[in-house]
C-alpha cells in the first residue's frame, strides 16, 4: 500500500481534481447553458442554436463593436505586450543581479496593482476635467483651449486602454523569459563569438531565442489569453458598462453585460464560448509556430 502511495500519479491527484472542478466542469456548464435560454430564476429552456444565430447575424453592437475592438486590442496588445516582456528580459539580463532584481520588481509590480492603479492612477492622468495632469499640462501649454472628455470619449477611450494594458502586461511571462535567458550557458554565447558570430542582434536570433523556445511559449500562451480575457480596463476607466457608445466595449463586457446586468446566462454562455474558441484557435497556432517540432 505504502509503494502504491508514493507513485507520481499521487502527487497529481490535487491538481487534476482542482483543474477538473474549476476549469473543465465550468467549461461543460458554460457550453450546455450556450443552447438554452436562461434567466436564473426559471428552468433553463433548452433553444438549439438560437443564442449563436442571434450573436452572429442579430447582434449588431457585437458584431460593429465588441468582436472588431477585441481584435484589434487583442492584437496590438498581444503581440507588442510580448515583444515588450522579451526585450526588457534580455536587458536587464544585461545588468548587475541586485540592480535586476530592483527593475524586475518595478516592471513586474504593475501587473499585480493594476486595478487599483486604474482607479488611483490613470483615471486621474486623464480626468476630464481641468484638474487631470494630461489636460492640466496640455492647457498650459496652450495645445487645447477646453478639458478633453478623454475617458468618455470614443476617439480615446480604446487608445487610452491599450497603452494601460501594455503598463501592465509585464506579469508572469515576463518573469518566464527573464528566467529562461539567465539559465542560458554563457559557453555558448563565447563559442559563437569565436565561430564568427558579429553583433547582440546575431546572438539573440541565433542563441537566445532558439535556447528559450519553452518560455517563449509560456510567454506567448499567456499574453494570447490574458489580452482576450482583459474586460475590466474600458469599465474601470469609463465607469460605465456597456463603455461609451461601445468604443471600449470587448467580449468580456460583452459577456457581462448580458449575464450579470440582463441576466440571460444563456445568451452570455454562448459569447464565452465564441471567446473561448477564439482563444483556442491563436494558442494553437501559437504552439505550432513555437512548440517543438519532433
């Protein structure tokens, strides 16, 4: 019995019961309510596919809004937020180990305070009125003659979103590139220099990256899916969901909007499973282009 303990699936087991309670059963609920209609006081009324032909061909604000601005703030923010965490990896890899650690906490740190620098900080940076530091400095330089509304202005507002997420896209992936450049061996890096390698731009293309392909992935998996599940920058910014005529308004809103405001769970389930699919479709394309091909 004692033997039998100490297998490896053992030490699984907390996991695999955690993973399946809280990801993979929520994920089957989430997709059976997607074909019902669900107001969560009556019975769940199951209606085939009528929620995805609604969402699809019906719903004009996701189909004009919500799918178009999560795209373009998945795929600016994504990818830039990515090349960010590589780049600021590698330099401070080039630094000192205690001056490292210092600005890998201030990079780091946003990450974790970003909700309460949403309401502290960014909202005061760009308040509408005369007092906001961004209309404050622009008036006295003379480049506007009135406060600009930007936080409630759709010409803004998701502009003003993606530079806030990109603050704050320095989280786990950036530790993960971070520690994979450093567990690199330097004997490499000597033995190309002696084989002819010229410049830092040769080494990080031909040594650095082909050396951390696993947390280039990591990096990569989590910025897919932390830029789609990113809802709460448009509300807290805004203070309203739906955001202002829908400019910041992405698919995590979308799915709050119709689940906790209208409560018709069904209608919000069948949105989540469009959004998770999505997430799917890019994290595979992403393992195929940085997963390891044997």
């Amino acid at each position: 019995m004692i033997r039998k303990m100490n297998s490896p699936l053992w030490f699984l087991t907390p996991y695999v019961l955690l993973f399946v309670m809280f990801i993979i059963i929520p994920i089957i609920i989430a997709i059976g309510l997607s074909f019902t209609y669900f107001n969560t006081i009556q019975t769940p009324e199951y209606v085939g596919l009528r929620n995805y032909i609604e969402l699809l061909t019906r719903d004009e604000v996701f189909m004009q809004y919500v799918l178009p601005n999560t795209i373009k703030f998945a795929f600016i923010v994504g990818p830039v937020g990515y090349i960010m965490s590589f780049l600021l990896a590698w330099i401070l890899a080039q630094v000192p180990h205690r001056s490292r650690t210092v600005f890998a906490i201030i990079l780091y740190s946003p990450s974790m305070t970003a909700g309460i620098a949403m309401a502290v900080v960014w909202t005061v940076m760009f308040s509408g009125d005369a007092t906001g530091y961004v209309n404050a400095l622009l008036l006295n330089w003379g480049f506007i003659q009135e406060p600009i509304q930007f936080l409630t202005s759709p010409q803004y507002l998701m502009n003003i979103m993606i530079v806030v997420a990109l603050w704050g896209s320095m989280g786990v992936g950036f530790l993960a590139m971070l520690a994979g450049i450093l567990n690199i061996d330097q004997t490499l890096y000597e033995a190309a220099y002696m084989d002819g390698m010229k410049n830092r731009w040769q080494e990080i293309f031909y040594i650095t990256i082909p050396m951390m392909k696993p947390q280039m992935l990591f990096g990569a998996v989590m910025a897919v899916v932390g830029t789609f599940q990113i809802g709460a920058i448009g509300v807290q910014l805004s203070g309203a969901n739906p955001t202002p005529q829908n400019a910041g308004q992405l698919m995590v809103n979308h799915i709050e909007d119709f689940g906790f405001i209208r409560y018709l769970m069904g209608y919000a389930s069948a949105v989540s499973v469009v959004l998770l699919v999505m997430i799917y479709s890019i994290s595979k394309v992403t393992f195929n282009i940085l997963g390891e091909k044997d």
